[in-house]
C-alpha cells in the first residue's frame, strides 16, 4: 500500500511540474501563479502546495529537473567521438547534433527563463550551468585529451579547446536566437554545424 502511495504521489508531482513548466516559460517567474499551475495540472491549489512549499521550490525544482536535457550532452560526445577513427566524420556529426539540440525550442525557452531570473535565483543559475552545460564541457575537454593522447588532436589545452570548439558552433546561431528570436533550419544549423567543425580542425587538426 504504501508503495502505491509513493507511486501515486510521484505521478501527482510530475503532473504538477509538466503543467508549471509551460507556464513559467510564457509568463517567467514574477508572472506565474501558482492558482494557474493548479488549474493547468487539474488539481487543487492545496495539492501544488502539498508537494511544493511555494513559487520558488516549485520553480527551482522545475529547472533542475530539466538539467538531464542538457546533460544529455555529456554521453552524447563519448557515443560519437570515444572511439573515432574518422574524426573530420565523426566531429562532424557531433557539431550536427550537439547543435541541433541546444537549439532546440525548449532549451533556448530554458536558457532565456535562467537568464531573467539569474538575478533572483543566482545559486540556481550556477547550479543548472554546472550540472548541464559545464558537465559537457567537462567531458569534451576529457575526449578531446584522449585525442590528442591518440595523436588524432593537437589540444594542449584541452579545456580551452573544448570552449573553442563550443564557442564556433553557438556563437553565431545562439546569441541570434536569444535576441532575435529567429529560428533556423535543419539545413541551416548543418551548414553552421560543418563550417565550426571545420574551423576547429584548421586549428587543432594534426592534418596541418
């Protein structure tokens, strides 16, 4: 019995989360209440208060939960490039997709809310940087030294390399998007995608 409590009492508070995300995204933190979150999530407002405090544990929890879309990264970059015996295909392909999805919608609608509350909630905005976006950097700095062990890389640094590379590939579309709102396409983000990986191969490449 008490295991289906606890099932019971997950699936509410992922209910309440998936309802509250949407809104937080539209209306950011100041203009969200937690009588829409309610009504989004059709459960009382007694509920929401049930399983999260008030607004601010309700919307930390929220930004946290979503770290895992951006940590995804992480095992992203040692799937494509741990075993590389290709690396202009296989850096390639992991510009394309690293791109892809930092573009996606929701991570840009992420990264916006992060960045209007960073003032708010600085500790929360640190925490969602190092637990998602850094820990990629982290593994790709770590990739990039096996490389460079494996004699496919000439990345003294590393760390820097990885910022580098980083840098090349969302410079241009990111800082766009965040401005502008413009969206690219597939074929656009492919083409910034290839162009970066090449760049960074000019640069750190051992084919010089």
């Amino acid at each position: 019995m008490a295991v289906e409590e606890d099932g019971r009492t997950a699936r509410k508070r992922r209910q309440i989360l998936a309802a509250a995300l949407p809104v937080f995204l539209r209306n950011g933190y100041v203009g969200t209440s937690m009588d829409e979150v309610a009504s989004l999530a059709a459960v009382s407002k007694q509920t929401v208060y049930k399983h999260f405090t008030d607004k601010e544990q309700l919307f930390t929890s929220i930004i946290m939960d979503t770290t895992g879309q951006v940590e995804g990264l992480a095992k992203m970059i040692t799937a494509v490039l741990g075993d590389s015996d290709d690396l202009e295909k296989d850096l390639g392909e992991l510009a394309r997709r690293f791109l892809e999805q930092i573009m996606s919608p929701e991570v840009l609608r992420l990264r916006r809310l992060v960045i209007a509350e960073a003032d708010r909630f600085p500790d929360l905005g640190r925490t969602w940087y190092a637990q998602g976006f850094e820990r990629s950097l982290r593994t790709m700095a770590t990739t990039f030294a096996r490389l460079t062990e494996r004699g496919l890389l000439r990345a003294e640094d590393p760390e820097l390399a990885a910022e580098h590379f980083v840098g090349l590939l969302l410079w241009i579309p990111v800082n766009k998007a965040m401005y502008t709102g413009e969206h690219y396409s597939k074929a656009e983000l492919d083409r910034l995608a290839q162009a970066g990986a090449a760049a960074f191969l000019r640069a750190y490449g051992t084919g010089n």
